[in-house]
C-alpha cells in the first residue's frame, strides 16, 4: 500500500502460509486484554495489581490464564471479550495533523486521532503509538492488540523515522553526539541515523530515525544540544511509509501486503483481511470521502512537503546520504 524506499533490514525470520488466527485455549489475561485493545499489557498489570479486574467474581492474581467465556470485569463493569476469539487484523493509515491529542477521550476537549476514524462494530482500533500534539505525519491504527503491542514493544526494536526542521546551528560535532548518545532525564537516547533533507543557515531539516518512542525523544534530543524543534512529522514507522497521496487529516486502510510486511516485521504469522460486506465497504467509502481536507503547510512554508523520493545525490541501495551510528 505505502511506498517503499530502498533500506537496508535487520534478516527476519522466515514466516508461514497466510491463516485466519483463532483463540488456542487460555491466556494470559494481559495478553488477551491487550489483543482486544483495551489496554497494553503494562497497564493492565497495574490494574491487576490495584484489584481493579476480577475473574468470574474473584480478584485476578498476576498471570492468570483466562478465556473468551470467562466473566471480566473492570471496576465492576464487563467487558466483551467475543471478538477475541477470531483474531481480526485490519491497519488504517492515518496523516495527523498539528493540533490533535493522540488519547481517546481529552479532559480539555481537545480534538483527538480518533475523532476522524470509521467506526467499527465488533472491533475497536488500537492506536500503534503516539504523536504529541505539535506533531504531525504518520499514524498506524489496528484491530489486533498484539500486533500494537509488539510495534511498540522496544525488545523489538522497530525504527521510526521523522523529518525534522532545527533552528540553531547544528555542527558535525553535535551530530556525532546524537548519534553516539545523549544522557536524558530519563535515561540514555540516541538516533540511529540522521540525514541532512535541506535547508541553510540557522534553519535546516534533516531525517532521523530511531528505535524507542519514548515521549518528546526527538525534540529532547535536538534541545538537549541548544537547539529547538520547529516542525516535526513522523514519515515512516517499520516497513511502512506515509503515502505522498494522503492528506493531512485524512486516512485509508492497508492493503493485504501492507499489513503482512507489518506482521512479518514483529514476527506474527500473516492473517487474511476480513471480507466486507457490501454494506461495510459502502459506509467506509462514505467516510473516506467526508473526511475534511486540511491544509499541508503553513503560511511562509515552503519545504514542509516529505517526498517519497529519493533525497538528490543518495547513495545506491539507500534512500539518503546519512550519518549513522556504528
């Protein structure tokens, strides 16, 4: 579905034949929890360690195993588990604009990501990481709580890549040092790969890649040297690029292939797409098509656009010329 640049990739395991996936039996009340997105596994972890989850009336104890029939609850409410036991994987491709939250609900009423995304009537979408509200670009939405799970997971270690516009003057020497690793607040940081994408003077955008999504890391990255970040859009997470075709604001689901380079990446067994009906695909093109066109830039802006070609004077087999970590 996305186009794709040349790249060198981390040899993956082999994968087998394309299945429908189903429940095998108990699991782990983390796992299931999260495969059904109500929760990643952390946080269901702690709401067993505060007792806020019981199993058929009695307080659920760390790693116990459960099943679809069993009764759930959450703070005394049940929670519908049926879905769970055919596993449905469906990836939206979403282009975030400034300005929205990537939570479910906000306490200030702020726009939120889901917001524009089609509903669903069995399912709920999963959202495959955050972007901060200043943060624009590429979003994955899913229906399959593991696979959100292991794409965020940092054991797995799937790179993201932003474009990014600094302010301040940037020299070989601080870019080595982002790259060797900067000492946070929160621990060491590095990014894996920085690629100069334009600019001149105190005003310059690069690409830069790396491997965690732990909160702000870019921009407290490129702060932590003296300089500011003036605009940031995500362009690329795992084998999966942001569509020159898609708007800002707008969405489109992935395609049989995208979602199995996305399975394969974190190692999951490929599943076939779930056949809509014609009355599921009538009312998703319905709101495809409402879905508000938004500006791409801002006034003044003139390099905001990320091309999916290749930077001029890249070198053969990679997308751009890069400084990377060794």
């Amino acid at each position: 579905m996305a186009s794709e640049r040349p790249r060198k990739e981390r040899p993956r395991k082999q994968i087998g034949h394309r299945t429908t996936a189903t429940s095998s039996g108990p699991e782990r009340l983390q796992k299931m929890l999260a495969r059904a997105g109500i929760g990643s596994r952390r946080e269901v972890e702690t709401w067993i360690e505060a007792g806020r989850i019981t199993v058929n009336g009695q307080p659920a104890e760390p790693g116990i195993k459960v099943t679809a029939a069993d009764r759930i609850e959450l703070d005394g409410r049940r929670l519908d588990l049926a879905s769970t036991a055919v596993t449905v994987r469906r990836v939206l491709v979403y282009n975030k604009p400034e300005g929205e939250v990537s939570t479910r609900k906000d306490p200030e009423g702020r726009p939120t990501v889901f917001d524009s995304l089609p509903r669903l009537r069995d399912h709920r979408w999963v959202a495959i990481g955050r972007l901060d509200i200043n943060t624009s670009g590429l979003m994955l939405f899913t229906t399959d709580g593991e696979l959100a799970n292991r794409l965020m997971h940092p054991a797995s270690e799937v790179d993201r890549e932003y474009a990014v516009r600094v302010f301040g003057e940037v020299d070989d020497a601080m870019l080595k040092r982002l790259i060797d690793g900067v000492m946070l607040e929160d621990g060491m940081a590095r990014f894996s790969d920085i690629s100069p994408a334009g600019g001149s003077g105190i005003n310059r955008w690069f690409h830069v890649t790396l491997f965690e999504g732990r909160n702000r890391e870019v921009r407290r990255l490129w702060e932590s040297q003296g300089v500011q970040v003036s605009r940031l859009k995500r362009v690329r997470y795992g084998p999966t690029f942001l569509p020159s075709r898609l708007s800002v604001g707008k969405w489109e689901e992935m395609d049989q292939k995208g979602v199995d380079d996305l399975s394969r990446r974190v190692d999951l067994e490929p599943i076939a797409l779930p056949v809509k009906t014609p009355g599921e695909k009538e009312a998703m093109e319905r709101k495809q098509r409402k879905q508000p066109a938004r500006p791409e830039k801002k006034p003044g802006d003139r390099k905001w656009q990320v091309s999916d070609r290749k930077t001029k004077g890249a070198s053969k087999g990679r997308s751009r010329t890069s400084v990377k970590r060794t």
